[in-house]
C-alpha cells in the first residue's frame, strides 16, 4: 500500500464574516461556505448555520455578492485568497486543525532502498517541519496584520465554546467512527 512519511501543519481554520461571531449561537442562519465535504458540512450544521457548498475558486466571488455571508479557511489561505477584502471580520473560531500528509506509492516506495527511503523521508520530514514553523509563524503575524494593515474587526471568539458545541456532535451518531476511536484520537495530543 501506500506510505505516509510526513505530515505538515496547514493550520486552524477560522470564519470570516461581515459580523463578529464570538460563540457558535453567533453563526444561527448564516450561509456558510464550505468545502463539499462531510466533515466540513459539519461545523455549519453543529453552528446553526447553513452550509453552502461552493468551488474554491468561487468563494471570492460568492462573498463579494452575497451568495453566501461567511466562508471558513486557515488565515494563511484568507490572506492568499484575499477573502478579506470582501469580508469586515475574521472571527477566531478555532473550529478545526488541518494537516497534510506526504504520501509516496506503494509501488515507487517498494522500488527504493533502505538508504533511499531514509533520505526521503529525511527530506520531506524537514521540509514539513520549516513548512509548519512558517505557517504557524505567519499566522501569528497574519492576525496582527488583518487588524493594523488592513483594517479588519479581529474577533477573538469562544474557542472554548465552539469545542463544547463540537465534542457533542463529534461523538455522537452522525459520525464514522465511535467514541472509543474519538478518544484515542484526542489521547494524541
């Protein structure tokens, strides 16, 4: 199969909103872009809001005419993607950690030697390593600059609260996996 042999940081997502959403009963009725996924269908469903499906490639557009009210990414990808400019808020809501792995084939890995593997691996472990120490480093600049540069509202929501509204749903019937599975996961940190 298949062998994973690094991961990388890609960051915390946050919501950006024309509105300071400072706990999840902030987000009720609002139409929220995410990604057509399950696990991201979710945070609007747990919020009370509306997800709304949309291509990346459309998000700009959607917030800018109304489409949708909020859409949710790493700040890095709010500021790459400028969502902020069509956006007056960016709500630290903390709702979900990414990471990224580094994944080689079966069939390319079982062709290296040891000592080919061992420099892979090597390679890509400390490019993740540099890669998450800038992201997380520019996300702590990214917060500064949203507020001084460009002159957005930085909300720093409830984190606490959001989990709370999470962990229910997250352990709850609507989920692949179980509580069990749930709490090794957690156990990790």
């Amino acid at each position: 199969g298949n062998k994973p042999i690094a991961a990388v940081y890609y960051g915390v997502r946050h919501t950006t909103a024309n509105k300071p959403i400072v706990r999840p009963e902030d987000m009720k009725g609002l139409k929220l872009r995410v990604p057509d996924a399950p696990l991201y269908i979710m945070y609007p469903k747990v919020v009370g809001a509306n997800a709304t499906p949309i291509a990346f490639a459309e998000v700009y557009l959607a917030l800018q005419n109304g489409t949708v009210d909020a859409q949710e990414n790493p700040l890095p990808t709010i500021f790459a993607k400028k969502f902020y400019e069509v956006q007056s808020h960016i709500n630290l809501t903390g709702h979900i950690t990414e990471m990224l792995l580094v994944i080689v084939s079966g069939p390319l890995w079982s062709q290296l030697s040891v000592g080919e593997r061992e420099v892979f691996q090597d390679v890509f472990r400390e490019a993740c390593a540099k890669a998450t120490a800038e992201i997380a480093a520019s996300e702590i600049r990214l917060v500064d600059e949203f507020a001084k540069k460009y002159g957005k509202t930085v909300v720093k929501s409830d984190r606490t609260a959001f989990k709370q509204a999470f962990t229910k749903f997250l352990v709850g019937p609507d989920v692949a996996w179980d509580k069990a599975l749930y709490d090794k996961v957690q156990a990790l940190k």
